[in-house]
C-alpha cells in the first residue's frame, strides 16, 4: 500500500497526463532482463524534467533501483565518465561508499578523453598503420605503464618521444576502461542493489541537451563503453532534434537515414502530452489569470472564456508547455500591473498568441478583434461609397448593427464608461463599437501589453 501511494503522489501536479505514459515505460523497464539504453525524446519545454523526478519515484514503488543525473549541474566539470560513477557512487548506501571510491580511482586512470585523437594529428604519415598495430592483446598484455616503453621503442626512429608517450598513455587509458572499470562498474552494481528483487539499475540521464554543445557530445561519446555494462538500463530525457544538429555540426552530415543517437539508444521512445490532456492542461493553467475588473458583464469578457481560448490557440500553435507558460505570464502580469482598469482578458490572450504566432492566430479565434481603429473609421464614414453599398440611412443603420451583433454582440452592452462619449451623445447600436469604442478599445490593451513586454526580461 505504502509504494501505491508513493506512486500516486508522484504524480500529484501531472497536468500532461504524463503518469499513464510512465506506467508504460515502467513496464518496458520491468520486461528488460539485459544491458539497454533507452531514449526518452522530447521538445525544449516539454516536461521532461517534470517526467523524471515523477518518474524515478513510480520505479522506485515498483522497487527498481534507480539513479538520477542531472549533468546539467557538471557542465564542464571534468570527464563526463568521472561524472556518471561519482551519481552512482553518490547513491550508495554509507556503508558501501569506500568500495564506490575505487570505481572513481579506475576512471580517474583512463586520462583525458580524445587523447586518441591529439595522438594522430601530432603524428606523421603512417599514423594510422602505427594505431592498428598495437591490438587488444598487446594491451592485455601490459601490466603497468613501465612496460609500454618497451611496447613502442621499436615503433620508429621517426616518431617523436612525446608522441610515443601519447601512445603509450593511451593504451594505458584503454587498458584500464576494458578491465578495471567494467569489474568496478560490476561491484558498484551489486552494492547498490543489495537485497532488492530487481537486479538491475536504472540510470536516468537528464539536462544533456541543456549543457554546452561540446560537453553534451562530449558526454555521450566518453560514456558510450560504459552503456554496454550488464545490469544497467540508461534512460537519456533528450531533445533529440537538437542533439542530432550538434551532431551534424560536429561530425558533419551522415548519410541517408542514419541517425547519430542510434550508436548509443536501443529504444526509442517519445514523451509528448495528446492535444486533449495538453488543452485541458493549459485550460486550467489559465483559469488562474488574476482578471480584477472584467472589460463587460458578458461570459465572453470572463477568466474562462480567456483560459478557453489559451488552450486552443496553444494547440492550434504547437506550442510547448514551457512557451505557452511565457506567454500567459505576460497576461498575468499585465492583469496585475493594470488592475485599476477594466480590461478584456480574452483579447489579451489573443493578442498575446498572435504576437507569437502571427501566422496561425486571426480574427476568427475572437471575432471583436476586428474592432480596430481603421474598422471604425471606415464603417463610420458616409461617402458615396457607403450610400450605394447600403441605400437609405436607415438600411445603412441595420446594415451596419447586423455586422456587430453577427461578430460581437457583447461589445454593444457594455458599462458606459467602456465608450467614449457615451453619456453625452445618444449613438446608434452600430455607433456603439464603430464610433464610441473602436478608437481606443484595441490600441488600449495593445500599449498595455507591450507595457509588460518592456518590462519582462526576455527568456527567448
């Protein structure tokens, strides 16, 4: 009963419906009897870090042993290697510490990464040949970096001592990563799953796509032998996307249908909320806007019809959680700053969207945003124009309410003070919007927006 509930409140602010999707990989995770490097791929914003911390707690209450890394936090620290052990010698129990210190101890050995590929551009002609010589079992062979001298002083009279040592570093470098790593990674391994009834452990990888491009490639690469280890299951949360340009960036272009996240990921597997639960998610994100003075009485100025709209236009958009969050922030704090005043929140999010989306977002998301300025100078002018358009001035009058009440009827029963003049002057229905309100009703909520936006710190 205990791990139910420590499953259930794992997902207590799933708002993506995110804990269905983790029942199914936990299950994927539970059928796995062997070494496998899974992929959880999502876009930037999309609740990848939310998932893994819900997530590690579900496998936890099914009693998998489980490992987060957050390389976010070892950016350009060191060897991305010296990385993974010390999270996994940092979730040993205190007792088993010391034997998790020699894991550190054997990666500390292997030397710098890349130190391969240093070798081969100070070598000359022939390096090559000189690198495919030295096989896996001379450097079985070798017993300690005394013995390599001996290994490379027949190489040649015309490599450099320094590169002979590179080599001779090197093979020592790899002699460490096939014999004592692996048997360390083994008794790490078996220290951090003690008694448990699963015998492996799961390692969730998160934050890579976040790091510096080089370090992110660096840690994959540095980290490759180490995915191969028995007893492990890796769960890299990536956007996968942006990996795979820094990839072609770094390595160029690979050829048709090859994907570089495919030399380390068995399975691939895609984190991304269905429309519905993202709408429902959004809806009741915004249902939150702090609205003080609604713009009219009317349901179509209300907290819910804006919440309403927010969630279909982030559909409609494609937007992420993350960047639909921005953009009601936006609202939010333009509610807050100009509570004093009435304002529409439904235009606010509309506007907001459209600065965002202006290719997607038109009139038909909210009909009265056609109530700009230019609209009401054009249906209040009478020219000749008009008069052969819509006859006499009554039709014209019908003609021109008809436009409103089809398009939005609520702006014609507004509080007064809403219109200008409104006490003074006796308007028409139609005059309401297109003389006594179209002048200032867009251009109002227009500067209070950008009156925010001026003043947010920028987070593109």
């Amino acid at each position: 009963m205990k791990d139910a509930a420590s499953a259930e409140d794992a997902w207590e602010n799933d708002r993506l419906g995110y804990e269905e999707i983790g029942s199914a990989f936990t299950n994927l995770v539970k059928s796995i009897d062997t070494e496998k490097v899974i992929s959880i791929e999502a876009g930037f914003g999309r609740g990848k870090t939310f998932f893994r911390k819900a997530w590690a707690k579900q496998l936890k209450s099914a009693g998998e042993v489980v490992v987060e890394v957050d390389v976010q936090q070892s950016d350009h620290s060191g060897d991305p290697v010296i990385t993974l052990l010390g999270a996994l010698v940092d979730a040993l129990p205190k007792g088993e510490k010391g034997r998790g210190r020699k894991a550190l101890d054997s990666a500390k050995k292997v030397g710098a990464i890349g130190a391969r590929a240093l070798t081969r551009a100070m070598l000359k002609s022939g390096a090559d040949e000189v690198f495919e010589a030295i096989t896996d079992s001379a450097i079985d062979q070798l017993e300690d970096f005394d013995a390599l001298d001996g290994v490379i002083k027949n190489v040649g009279s015309e490599m450099s001592k320094v590169a002979g040592h590179l080599i001779a570093s090197q093979m020592a470098a790899e002699r460490v990563r096939k014999t004592e790593l692996p048997e360390q990674l083994g008794a790490l391994r078996a220290a951090l799953i003690g008694g448990a009834e699963n015998k492996r452990v799961v390692v969730i990888i998160d934050e890579l796509d976040r790091c510096h491009p080089e370090y992110a490639i660096t840690f994959l690469e540095a980290t490759k032998l180490i995915f191969g280890q028995s007893g492990f299951v890796f769960c890299l949360m990536m956007n996968a996307d942006y990996l795979e340009s820094l990839a072609r960036h770094r390595f160029g272009v690979a050829k048709e249908d090859e994907k570089y996240l495919d030399k380390f990921v068995d399975i691939r597997l895609k984190l991304d909320p269905k429309p519905e639960v993202f709408k429902t998610a959004v809806y009741e994100l915004a249902c939150d806007l702090p609205l003080k003075i609604p713009f009219g009485e009317n349901e179509a100025f209300s907290v819910e019809r804006a919440a309403e709209l927010a969630s279909i236009l982030a559909v409609e958009c494609k937007l992420s959680m993350r960047k639909t969050k921005r953009i009601l922030l936006k609202v939010e704090v333009a509610l807050r700053c100009y509570a004093d005043r009435p304002l529409d929140a439904p235009l606010l999010v509309f506007m907001a969207f459209r600065d965002e989306c202006p290719e997607i977002v038109n009139e038909d998301f909210l009909p009265r945003s056609f109530l700009t300025p230019e609209e009401g100078r054009g249906h209040s002018q009478r020219d000749d124009n008009d008069a052969a358009l819509f006859g006499d001035e009554a039709r014209r009058d019908q003609k021109k309410t008809t436009l409103i009440n089809e398009n939005a009827p609520e702006l014609l029963t507004l509080p007064k003070d809403r219109y200008y003049n409104a006490e003074v002057r006796n308007y028409k229905p139609w005059a309401l919007a297109f003389v006594a309100l179209a002048p200032h009703y867009i251009p109002s909520h227009r500067k209070v927006l950008d009156g925010v936006a001026s003043m947010l710190v920028s987070q593109d």
